[in-house]
C-alpha cells in the first residue's frame, strides 16, 4: 500500500519486529486445506504508518511479541530523513523490534535504479534491519527483478530482511527472492470467507508468511482472525480495526492491542 505516516495517497486495496524467526530456503499450484499443524505461537509484524511518540512507545513495549515494525515516512523514504523517526527508529530498535523501510514497486513496473536508490538511503538514514516490497508483481516472468532488488537489500547488510507484499497469494517462485511474503492483505470479512491457500505453501515454515487483517471492528473478531491465521500457518500476524483508506495510520487501542499481543503469544487449538 503507498500511503505516507499519519495520511496520504495510497495505492492498490491490497496493500499492503530482537529476534527473528528463522527463514529457511527454498523455491516456492492447485488449492489446499490448511495444514492441522499450526505453529504454537507467532510474532507480531506492524505496518507503523504513524507519526513518531506515544504509538511507536507502545510499539516498542510489545516486544518480544512485536517483533517488526515497517517504517514508511512518506510513501516511501522521502526526500531528507525526518528526524524525530530517526530517533523513533532508534527507540524501539534498542527494545528489540526490528525496522525494515516501506518501498513500492508498481507491481515490478517501477525502475529498478529508483527502488535501489530508495533502499540504500533507508539503511543510509535510518539503519534500518530490511526493506518492505510493496506492489508486488504476482508474475513469474518479474521474478528476475525483484531477484534483484533482494540483492541489493543484502547489499545493504548480509542479514537484512526482505518482505514482499503482493497482498494476496502468489507463485512459488517469489519465495526465492525473499524472506517473507505477505499472502493475504484485506478486510475480516474477506480473511473470513474468501481465503485460500496454494498447496506449496505447506512446504515451507510458517516464518515464510505473514497476513494482514483490518476491519476486525471487536477483540471477537481480532481473536478468531488470528486464531485462523494459526491454523493458515502464517508465522507473522497484524489484525486491526482500522479501515480503509489507511488501516495503517494507528494502533488499536489499549485494550484490542493487549488481547492481540496475548492472543498471538497463545498456543494455536488443534
């Protein structure tokens, strides 16, 4: 999703952090059930389109559930770093949630000089553990760009985080090219009804993937979302109330955020 902290234009619906989960390799048809094999517990990855102060403070105070946070300043890295994100940046990075940067492809169709130059002046201004891909293709013949852009943000550092967000499920081939896929970006309802999973995605560790919910408007509705999600073996989850056009400009409040944390950490029902 493009859409700037605390507001701003964004882009297609389907948009669109300490220790990490482990991510093997591998090479990501046909439809599955999700597997009974849930993961026990998850981590928490927040798209953190806010301002910095009191949200990125509660931010930081949920780890260890919290695992990642995604930094987006101005649809993008913006044109001079922002100085008081550097220090929000700084803030939660010493409690031990990690910080990747929001950088939209244009489903592969954008230059890849103008995402590499983006890229390099995250890490440059905010150190930043990663990179967001945003748009992604779900296209097998892009897979050769964002094979690139995934060097470049290894470039960075040898460890960095490379997150693809296609919003919805995609090929098999992408999972080469990244760390995390996002396969499902979307409202309850259609979290609810409409999912659908690949049989591949059994083949790989939870830690692969990661689902965002909005519109979940009650703690019933986060709670059986990231129950779903368990059993979907997402190893990553965000569910919040929020709504369109920016699900991402807040935290849910105190108490929907408490449940979640709770919720996430909880062992997954058979």
């Amino acid at each position: 999703m493009v859409v700037r902290s605390g507001g701003g234009r964004r882009g297609h619906p389907l948009l669109l952090c300490g220790c990490i989960l482990p991510f093997l390799a591998g090479m990501l048809g046909g439809c599955s059930k999700p597997e009974r094999s849930a993961p026990l517990t998850q981590s928490l990855a927040v798209p953190a389109y806010f301002e910095p102060g009191p949200l990125w403070t509660r931010l930081a105070a949920g780890h260890p559930t919290v695992v990642m946070a995604v930094l987006n300043p101005n649809s993008g890295v913006g044109a001079v770093p922002n100085a008081n994100l550097v220090q929000a940046v700084r803030d939660v990075r010493t409690a031990g949630v990690q910080v990747i940067g929001y950088v939209h492809t244009d489903y592969g169709r954008r230059a890849t000089d103008e995402v590499v130059a983006e890229i390099e002046r995250y890490s440059e201004w905010y150190g930043v553990d990663g990179i967001f891909l945003d748009e992604a293709s779900t296209t097998c013949t892009d897979e050769a760009y964002y094979a690139s852009l995934n060097a470049s943000v290894k470039r960075t550092r040898s460890d960095a985080m490379t997150v693809l967000n296609p919003g919805t499920q995609t090929m098999e081939c992408f999972m080469s090219v990244a760390d995390v896929v996002i396969t499902f970006e979307g409202n309850y309802d259609s979290y609810i009804a409409d999912y659908v999973s690949p049989k591949w995605v059994a083949s790989y560790p939870s830690g692969r993937f990661w689902h965002l919910v909005y519109g979940a408007s009650t703690s019933v509705q986060m709670r059986g979302a990231v129950a779903l999600s368990k059993s979907r073996r997402a190893g990553w989850i965000y569910v919040t109330p929020e709504e369109l056009p920016n699900p991402w400009g807040t935290l849910p409040g105190e108490g929907y955020w408490s449940e979640q944390l709770r919720a996430a950490r909880g062992a997954a029902k058979a």
